[in-house]
C-alpha cells in the first residue's frame, strides 16, 4: 500500500493559539485529501475535502476559519487549528487517495495527530 | 453516497473465522464497497474493496451479494491483532479524462470486533 505521514503524532498547546498538522503522500500524488476529527469513543467525522490548488470544501457545521485548510501541492495539506479551545482536543486524522489511479481507489490513512488544548 | 448498517459488535475467537456483515440496500451502480478497520488510537487500515465480485487479498475476502445489498468481510483465521472497529463505506470511484474521482469517505459506527483467547 501507499503510505500517509501525518505530523506531529501529538501535540499539547495553550488555549488561544494555532496549531499546524501537515499531511504529506509519501510515494504518490493526492490531488484530494480528507481530514477528519474524532472524539473518544466515536466514529471519524469528515471535516473537509482538501483538493489540490483549490479551497476545500468543508462538511456542514465545520467553521471554515477556524480549521484552515492548505493543499499548495500534489503531496501536503496542512490543516491549522486557529484559536484552539479545550473543545477542540480531539484525534485528527487524514487521508489520501491517488489521484492517478495507479496506487488503487483505496483512501491511505495517516497514524492521526493527538491535539491536547490546556 | 449510500449509507450502510453494521451490527454493534461482535465475538470470535482465535483462529476461526470471523464473518462481518454489511447492509448497504440503498447502493448505486458506481458505489463500491470498502472496508476499513481502526485499532485504538491509530488512523484506519484499508483492507478490502469490491464493485460486484467477490475479492480477496491477503488479509480478508470480501463476498458481496448478487443484488449488492449486502455484503461479509471475512478474516479467515482471526487473531488477537484483529481485535478492532471495523467499518463497511460506500462510496463512488470512477475514472474519467482527467483522472480518478472519488466520492466522500463516510464512517459510520462501524462493528467492534473482539478476538478472544
């Protein structure tokens, strides 16, 4: 399979300040790219579609700038937290799929990012 | 995309085969059946897809129904490892002039699967 690195794998912030996840396609190009959300004991929540060179599309009830999203290149989106609240904590996880076709239609998932907001 | 029901959870034990249904009665013919599973804390696995025939890879095979409303993961000799979420989507993959689209991917509850000793 193709491989999704996600970074950090954890990150602990202050209440009020922003906070970068990169997501980057190892060995393929991902012209789209989905982030998610999930909360303990839940299933994943799509937040938004990340389509190279273009704005994402975000999912109802997701505050568009307050999780901004980047995909300058076929291989990175960066998902910023801007202002994090404690409510925010949660697992992020993205994914990608190839947009050649060459590496399948399967969606690649990163390990997921721990966001603690104190 | 079509929606799809799983059943909470479910019990195997090590070494036998673990059979998880899927029912996604409201299917399209360019949908495809995809199945994922989570263990705690990390991203979702991929582990099987299939349009119409029955697949199988290293990991699972996957039996789809001839009306497609219905479909079982199979792990044919489940161990410990396998304890995780596993989740049935739906979803729409189609190539075109100017490459691969893909439709949303939608988790729902999906099935705990427990592998007991």
């Amino acid at each position: 399979g193709a491989v999704v690195s996600q970074h950090p794998s954890w990150v602990i912030c202050k209440s009020g300040t922003s906070v970068k996840i990169e997501c980057r396609s190892l060995d393929f190009q991902a012209t789209t790219m989905f982030w998610y959300r999930q909360f303990p004991k839940q299933s994943l929540m799509l937040m938004a579609t990340s389509n190279e060179g273009s704005k994402a599309t975000y999912e109802q009830g997701v505050e568009k700038d307050k999780f901004l999203i980047n995909h300058a290149s076929l291989t990175l989106s960066t998902l910023t937290v801007t202002s994090a609240h404690p409510e925010d904590s949660s697992f992020y996880i993205c994914s990608a799929r190839d947009g050649t076709g060459r590496k399948g239609t399967e969606a690649f998932f990163g390990q997921g990012t721990r966001l603690t907001v104190v | 995309d079509a929606k799809t029901t799983q059943p909470t959870s479910m019990d195997c034990a090590e070494g036998r085969a673990a059979n998880l249904p899927c029912n996604h009665s409201t299917i399209s013919g360019n949908e495809y059946v995809y199945w994922y599973r989570q263990i705690h804390s990390q991203g979702p696995q991929y582990i099987i897809h299939g349009l119409k025939n029955n697949e199988t890879n290293e990991m699972a095979s996957l039996i789809i129904t001839e009306d497609r409303k219905s479909s079982t993961l199979i792990l044919p000799h489940a161990t410990l490892r396998d304890t995780a979420v596993y989740y049935c989507i739906v979803t729409r993959a189609f190539w075109g002039a100017g490459g691969t689209s893909y439709g949303k991917l939608t988790f729902g509850q999906g099935t705990i699967l427990t592998v007991h000793p």
